[in-house]
C-alpha cells in the first residue's frame, strides 16, 4: 500500500511504501499519551493559551494520533476487500 503525507503546510509530500500487519488495526496512542493530548486540548478549548512547547507537543501527537487513525482505517479497508 502506499500512503501519501502532506505536511502541516502542504509544502512537502512524502511517500511511503508499507506492508500493513493484521494487529494495526489494534494499534493506539497508549493511554498516558492520548490523556495528555486531551489535556493540551481541553486547555486550548478552554480558551487558554498553550505554551510554545504545549503547542509543539500537543501538534506533534495530534499528527502521531491522525497517522495511527489513517493507518487503522486503511488497514480495515484492506481486510475488508480480502475477506
């Protein structure tokens, strides 16, 4: 399969080429990562503002937890048509 990612800025579009194993599906931010994005999150919504870092890092796992999300969902398709 090959997937195609855009930066944040579309500037870049990258490539990659993957085989995509049947535990994918399975595969998550682990819970201590995903409570701390919602954390960064809950904070931004409240209408405070994030540090310079918070920002960086909570960007960061946003784009990890969107990539796991695109992952789950192709690796699902791809089942789907081989059952």
């Amino acid at each position: 399969m090959v997937l195609l990612l855009k930066s944040a800025n579309m500037s870049r579009t990258v490539q990659l080429e993957v085989e995509i194993p049947g535990e994918l599906a399975r595969l998550r931010l682990p819970q201590g990562v995903e409570r701390r994005l919602h954390q960064l999150l809950d904070k931004q919504d409240s209408g405070q503002q994030l540090t310079d870092d918070e920002r960086r890092e909570a960007e960061g796992l946003a784009e990890l937890n969107d990539l796991l999300s695109l992952l789950r969902l192709r690796s699902e398709r791809l089942g789907k048509r081989a059952a």
